[in-house]
C-alpha cells in the first residue's frame, strides 16, 4: 500500500514494455539527435563527452530514480507529489519551476520539430539528391529567410502534439513509441556506417572520441550538465508525471537503467552519424542549432536508397520530437487539470497557445529577427539556456534532496524493491549518491558558471 492513496480511474501504461518505451520515448528525441551532437561540436568533442557520460550516471541516473519514485508513490503531477507528501510546506515550488521550464522547453522544441517536419517535405519531394554542400546550406538559409514558413512548422507541429495530448496517455503516448522507435534506432545505425565510410571521416571520429581537455571550460562543464538533465528528461516533473502512470510492480531500477543506457547510446550514434560527414562535406562543428539540419541531407545526398532513408529518418525524427514534447506538455496539463480542475480540453488548449506565442517569438529570434534578445542572446538561446542549464539542475538538485533526506528510507525502500518484489541491490550506493554526490556535483557545477567558485 501507498502511503497515500492514489485515484483509481487515473490512466496507467498498460506493460512492461508499454512503461519503458514512453519514458524512452520521453527521453529520446530532438535531444539526441539535434541537441547533442550541437552542443558537443560547440564544445570541443571528445572531451565533453566524456564529462556528460560522467554526468549521466552520476548524477542522471540517481535524478531519474528519484523522479520515477516520487511519481509512483504519489500517483500525481509534480505540483500536487510535493503538495501530498509535504504538505504546507514549499516543496510545491519545484513543482512550478518546473512548469516553467516546460513552457520555455517546449517552445524552443516546438522549433526544431517545425524545421524537421520542413526537411521532412523536402525528403518526400526529393531536394537532397546530387546537391552539393553548398546548395544544402544554401536551401536551409532561404527556408529561415521565407520568414513565414518556420512559423507555420512550428506551429503545426504544437498543434499535432497537443492533439495527441488531448486524447489522454495510454492512446496518445505508448502505440506510437512502441513500434517507431526501434526502427529510428536501426536508420541512425545505416546512417552512421555511410558516415563513417565517407572519405575524411576519420577526423570526425577523432573529435568525437579523442578527448582535448585543453577545450573544456566552466562554461562547458555546464553545457554537459544541463544537457544531460534535457537528453533524459529530468529536473522538471516529467517524470514524476511519468512515474505516476507506472503500475506498482514495475521494477523502477531496471526502468532507468534502461531508459538511460538507450538515450545515451542513441546521443552517441548520432554523433557518430554527424561528425564524420560534418568534417567530410567541410562543415563547421560549431555551427550551433543549424549544424545537424546542414550536414544530414549530405548523407542522403551521397548514398544508395538516400530518398527512402531520408525520408524515413525525417519521419521517425519528427515523432521521436512529438512523444518527447507531449510528456512536457502533459506537465503542464496534468497540472491544469488535476489541481486547477480545468478539463483536459481546455488545459491543452491554453496551454498549447502559450507555447505558441513563446515559440514563434524565438523562431524569429534565432535568424529573422535577432533583435528580439535578452543580455545581448537571442529569445531562442535565453530559453534553451535558462531551462537546460539553471532550471533543470536546479530541480534535479531539489529533487535528489528530497527523496534523500526527507521522502524517508523506508518508504523509499519500498518503492524501490516494489514492496518486497525486487531486491534492489543498489540501494545504499543510490542513497549515497543522492545524499552526498549528486547535490555537491550539481551546486559546484552551477556555483563554478556563475564564477563564486572557480575550479
Ligand atoms: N529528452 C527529450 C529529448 O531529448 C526532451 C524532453 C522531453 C525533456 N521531456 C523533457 C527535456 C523534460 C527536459 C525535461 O529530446
């Protein structure tokens, strides 16, 4: 039994697999395969990866538990978990911040998916085959410079994902993921051994798997941080929004295990994918947000069945970004719902209209209208920057806290081992973990970017 009750007529993901494949379906998206390799190339290659697989797992894993736990125990949003289990107390407010950074997340998201459903046109109109470089680039530059066009993606791809949110969890989110997201994975596979095989590939290995520590700033340990946090979906409630659709004899260990081990592996092989035919077709690595949408259609470009691969990898890249933006928005709406009493309908919508606004503003912020800046960064990097960096470490810090010191021992022995199911052998090095690494490892890196401290 649950220390609290939860409501019964509440959705549930209906297997093992069905648990597993929505939360992996919440961690991989454009993260992986936009966002990664992005940040990487902007920070110096091998030696960063290094420092967010550290992350992951140090700090990443532990979040993702604690996430998962307070879910499952709760049966509620993050709003209401904080509320049920402290009551009159502040926690609630890790619960609004994350809120927040689902507003700011899903609006910058909703761009990059918009420009995917674009190349996802272009794919199924055949505009990559026997261009050059130069034309690739020049075709994402005149897309940016119809001005209208990113809009309409982006806001056709916020009205998709609110959809599917609207029709509820169990139909919206598992069938999709299910079925799809193992042939992502097989497609990222055939890319990479076409890049890998593209003359001058090996420079590209060689700056994703050869570390330069001489790169690594403050700034970029930072970067690994709060990437981390956005590739697994954690610091914000997700998945203790997750967490609470989870039926009480899945094993939560194994879940994050699993669901952390895909998404890094999935990171890894997309950059394997695009640093070797970033350095082959003379692109630079710290193109920004571009670089992934100016090196793919190269790779289609230069290989056999590159119309079909492309237009599959453009496919199964865009529902890849929807599974992942219907768990933010169902932060949001959850939250709308179950404690603001609104119906789903009208959650949705509201709340869809608001990312709206935010996101068509950074769409224009990033190439149309740089004007549109906070401190000298356009609206789409303050976003990205402010959700990934301060606010998702800052949750995973709140977080990790709580389950270690005050979610209580016994309580979260059970819910580990499900009541007596499992045996959760990881306990005491998890618990220590979250008692004295995760938090320090997460303050120091924040204290170290803001300059209180220096390494
Ligand atoms: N992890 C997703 C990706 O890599 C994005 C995402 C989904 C996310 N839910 C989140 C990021 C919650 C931060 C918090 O694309």
């Amino acid at each position: 039994m649950s220390h609290i009750s939860g409501n019964d007529n509440r959705d549930s993901f209906g297997s093992k697999f069905g648990v597993i494949a929505a939360t992996a379906g919440s961690a991989v998206g454009l993260g992986n395969i936009w966002r990664f390799p992005y940040i990487a190339g902007e920070n110096g290659g091998g030696a960063f990866l290094i420092i967010y697989l550290l992350f992951i797992i140090l700090i990443g894993l532990p979040v993702m538990l604690s996430e998962l736990t307070i879910g499952r125990s709760t049966q509620r949003n993050p709003f209401g978990a904080f509320r049920a289990l402290k009551p009159g107390q502040k926690w609630f407010w890790v619960g609004v911040m994350g809120i927040a950074a689902a507003f700011m997340i899903n609006a910058f998201y909703s761009v990059v998916a918009g420009w995917t459903l674009e190349y996802l046109v272009k794919a199924v109109t055949d505009q990559f085959s026997g261009k050059a470089p130069g034309e690739i680039v020049g075709q994402f530059n005149s897309f940016q410079a119809t001005g209208w066009r990113p809009l309409m993606w982006t806001i056709s791809f916020i009205v998709i994902s609110g959809s599917v949110v609207m029709t509820g969890v169990e139909k919206g989110i598992e069938k999709f993921t299910k079925v799809l997201m193992p042939i992502l994975v097989v497609l990222i596979v055939i890319l990479d051994i076409r890049a890998i095989t593209l003359p001058g590939a090996s420079e590209g290995l060689k700056f994703l798997f050869e570390p330069d520590f001489s790169k690594i700033t403050g700034a970029s340990i930072l970067e690994a941080l709060g990437q981390a946090f956005f590739s697994l979906s954690i610091g914000m409630g997700t998945l203790i929004t997750y967490g609470s659709y989870i039926n009480k004899k899945e094993n939560l260990g194994q879940a994050t295990v699993a669901v952390a081990f895909t998404d890094t592996i999935i990171a890894i092989l997309a950059g394997v994918a695009i640093f070797p035919a970033v350095f082959a077709f003379g692109i630079s690595p710290a193109s920004g947000p571009d670089l992934v949408f100016l090196t793919l259609p190269n790779i289609f470009s230069q290989m056999a069945g590159g119309y079909i691969f492309g237009l599959l990898f453009f496919f199964l890249l865009t529902v890849a970004a929807l599974t992942s933006t219907i768990s933010i928005l169902e932060v949001v709406v959850a939250y709308f719902s179950e404690e603001l009493n609104m119906s789903r309908k009208k959650a949705t919508i509201l709340a869809s209209v608001g990312i709206a606004v935010l996101g068509i503003l950074s769409s224009l912020s990033l190439h149309k209208a740089p004007g549109i800046s906070i401190a000298g960064v356009n609206l789409f990097g303050v976003l990205e920057f402010v959700s990934s960096n301060v606010l998702l470490p800052l949750g995973g810090l709140l977080i990790v806290v709580f389950v270690a010191w005050l979610f209580g021992k016994k309580h979260l022995k059970e819910e580990l081992t499900s009541f007596g199911l499992y045996k959760a052998s990881y306990y005491r090095i998890y618990l220590f973990i979250i008692r004295y690494i995760a938090p320090f490892a997460i303050a120091l890196v924040l204290m170290n970017s803001i300059g209180i401290i220096r390494f």
